[in-house]
C-alpha cells in the first residue's frame, strides 16, 4: 500500500556530493523529508525522494555545500503526460474500457447442469420461448421468475437455481431420482409373437402365452411362436373360454442369411491443383460478416479455421474471427489394384459382420467368395445364423359359449 501511495504522488531517484552529504540527510529528517533506498559509492549518495521533498531542498543545499542531481523520475505525475500525447493509444484504452463495460450488462453465455432426463435442446428450447437468450440483457432477465418457471414446466425437476456470473447464466437444476412405479397394467386384448423371418427353432423359453411350436421345429416367416390366447377348460376337457395375454417369450431360429455387395473398377478422386484462396469472416452470435468475393473456382471445397481472442473468451462474449480457404480441384478417373479392391471389399464385410454382433446374431458358419461381373467386383456372402425372433400381432379373437356351472339339461 505504501508503494502505491510513492507511485501515485511520484518520486525522483537523485545523486548527492559534495561537501558533506552527511550533514545533508540528517537535514532533510529533521525537515521531514522522506528519503529511502539509499546506496553509498565512494564520496556520492543515491537516494529516492518525493516530490514535494524535492522542491524544499533547496535551503538544505545551500546550507550544507551539496549538489543534487536527478536521475530517474516515477510515478503518475510523470506517466500520465507522457500518455496524454499517445492520442491513438488513449482512444484505444478508452473504448476498450467502453466496450468492456458495454458487454458486462448483457449475457453471453448459458450454461446448463444437473439435467439427465431433460435434453439440453429440451431446455434450450423452454429457454427461448421464455425470451431467455445469449444477448439479451442482464437487467431484462427475472431470475426468481425463472426459477419457477422452470418448475412449473418440468414436473421431474426437484430443486431449480439460477445466478449470473459474469456474462455467464448458470442454472443448476436437481431432477426427481425417486424410483419411479410403473402403473398397473391394464386388460390386454392378447398378442401373438410371429416369426419375422423362417428357420429351426435352436432355443425357446416361453414366459407368457402358449407356444405353437417347438426345439427343433421349422418355421416360416408369418408363423405364429407363441400365442397370446390362453384356453380355460371344463371339466370334460372342452374350452369353457378363452384367456387373453400379450405374449412373452425368447425364441431363438437358426437360419440361413445372404450379403451382396458390389464394387466398381473405375472411381473418382480428388487432386489438388495448388490454387488456393482465403476469405476472412468475423461472427457475432449467429450473424457472420465476410469479405465480398465471387465463387474462387468452379469445382473447390473448404477449409474453415475459427478462433476466439482471449479478451472475448475470458468475457463469454461469442466473438469468432477466422478465414475460409478455397482448394481448388480437380475430378480424376482412377481404376482400383486388386489388393485395394480386396482391402475395400474385406472392410464392407466387416462392417456389415459386426453390424450383426452388435444387434446380437451369433454367426455358426460362413462362406464369403470374391468374383467379378462386368464392370465391377461382385462380393457374395453366405451365413448360418442364430439370433432372437419373434414380433406382436393381435391374438385372433374366438367367441365361446358360457355354461352357468351346476346346470343341465334332464328329462322328468
């Protein structure tokens, strides 16, 4: 703090010689005035002094047979004319002051957390029809009102809070972790479980509804595994009525299953002729401004390189600067090796492999053969698999007759 205080009021770094020096500092404590940082070498003083100091030494000197001399000056009373003539760089510091202060009253950025059920473009979207958006200003925006706001439009969210720091708005949010009840189901008209696709039954575990097939039985596409119409029987083994359930069980069918896939001789690829132009941009939250320019070459793509300078990332003010730059190229017609047309097919066979691992279809054998077929490589693959089966349909409805049990018909 005392540095300060020196800085603000300004100070001189002096040289003191003469015949005696000595006498010449305990002067000036006597006087008061305030003297420091003092360095000897040989008969010659340096010394620090304060301004006002400096103007009362005068007597001091005449009295003792010093001389002074000045060396360095310090401090605002010094800096500040030295600034005032650098008119462009005053101008600068003032409207970067300006600008700063300006985007202070506005928010730039929003930032979301605690939200697991509710998507941020759920959220994102309830902020824009509540007029809640990067740009708008701090003193439009009523945090106690969003808050319930927030709570009221989203039933799973327990605890809501909103601040701003900075340009930034954090909403923190806490959603309802309760274990949810899942209601009572209702009557159900009854499903079957069809078969998508034909095959040998391998593996049939039955939860719900009455299999129609079984271990070992082919199936067609269309086939009904497993229905959803459950019969209740009288006494003499006939069907008093029917009891309708949706279906559940895992069926696995073991069937046969082909890949086709083609690839022609001749591609076309990209070359790079050299050319190249950059066209410059700066963006402001969803408005981008570019040079003027008319389309660089007739067959080219882009490159876009974005940045964000410091000052505007540190304020969260969406401020983008960076340059398009145009490649020209050209079309060329290419015609694959064999060990590339190899490669390519092998990756598409693949893919389309673990394609069926991910959706859990156990492969048992495979045959994949490479030819060709005019003007392109012909791919052919044939599979033994084994994976789930079994989609809903509506259970056919059968009317029954009902018997009032204890009831029959005699002769008297």
């Amino acid at each position: 703090m005392i540095e300060l205080l020196k800085y603000l009021r300004g100070y001189l770094r002096i040289r003191v010689w003469g015949f005696s020096p000595e006498r010449f500092m305990n002067l000036c404590s006597n006087k008061g005035i305030l003297i420091w940082n003092i360095v000897r070498e040989g008969d010659v003083y340096y010394m620090n002094i304060n301004l006002r100091g400096f103007w009362a030494l005068r007597p001091i000197v005449r009295k003792t047979g010093t001389r002074v001399a000045v060396l360095e000056r310090y401090g605002l009373p010094f800096f500040l004319p030295r600034l005032l003539k650098r008119k462009v760089f005053v101008m600068g510091l003032l409207m970067a002051a300006a600008f700063w202060i300006w985007s202070s009253l506005y928010i730039w950025n929003i930032e979301i957390s605690g939200n697991y059920q509710i998507t941020d473009d759920v959220f994102q979207s309830f902020l824009k029809e509540n007029q809640v958006t990067v740009g708008m200003k701090k003193r439009d925006l009523d945090i106690e009102e969003l808050e319930k706001e927030i709570r009221r439009q989203f039933s799973q969210i327990t605890w809501a809070s909103a601040r701003l720091s900075g340009t930034k708005l954090l909403i923190d949010i806490k959603e309802n972790d309760a274990i949810i009840i899942s209601p009572e189901k209702k009557e159900t008209q009854g499903t079957d479980l069809v078969a998508e696709y034909g095959g040998r039954v391998v593996s049939m575990i039955v939860r719900s509804g009455v299999p129609k097939v079984a271990i070992g039985d082919e199936v067609e596409a269309g086939c009904v595994l497993v229905e959803g119409k459950v019969p209740i029987y009288n006494e003499d083994a006939t069907v008093r009525e029917y009891y309708y359930v949706d279906a559940d069980a895992d069926i696995i069918i073991e069937h046969s299953m082909e890949f086709n896939d083609s690839l022609p001789f001749d591609y076309v690829r990209k070359e790079y002729t050299g050319r190249e132009k950059t066209r410059y941009f700066l963006r402001f939250g969803g408005k981008e401004w570019k040079m003027p320019e008319d389309s660089p070459f007739l067959v080219y793509d882009s490159l876009i390189r974005e940045s964000r300078p410091l000052l505007f990332e540190k304020l969260s003010i969406p401020i983008y600067t960076g340059s398009y730059t145009y490649r020209e190229y050209v079309n060329v017609e290419h015609r694959y090796t064999d060990e590339e047309a190899k490669v390519l097919l092998n990756e598409k066979i693949m893919t389309f492999i673990a394609n069926l691992q991910e959706k859990g279809v156990q492969i048992i054998e495979k045959d994949v053969k490479i030819g060709v077929d005019g003007q392109s490589w012909i791919l052919y693959g044939d599979f033994l698999v084994q994976e789930s089966v079994g989609k809903s349909a509506d259970t056919e409805k059968v009317e029954t007759g009902t018997d009032t049990p204890g009831e029959s018909d005699t002769d008297e």
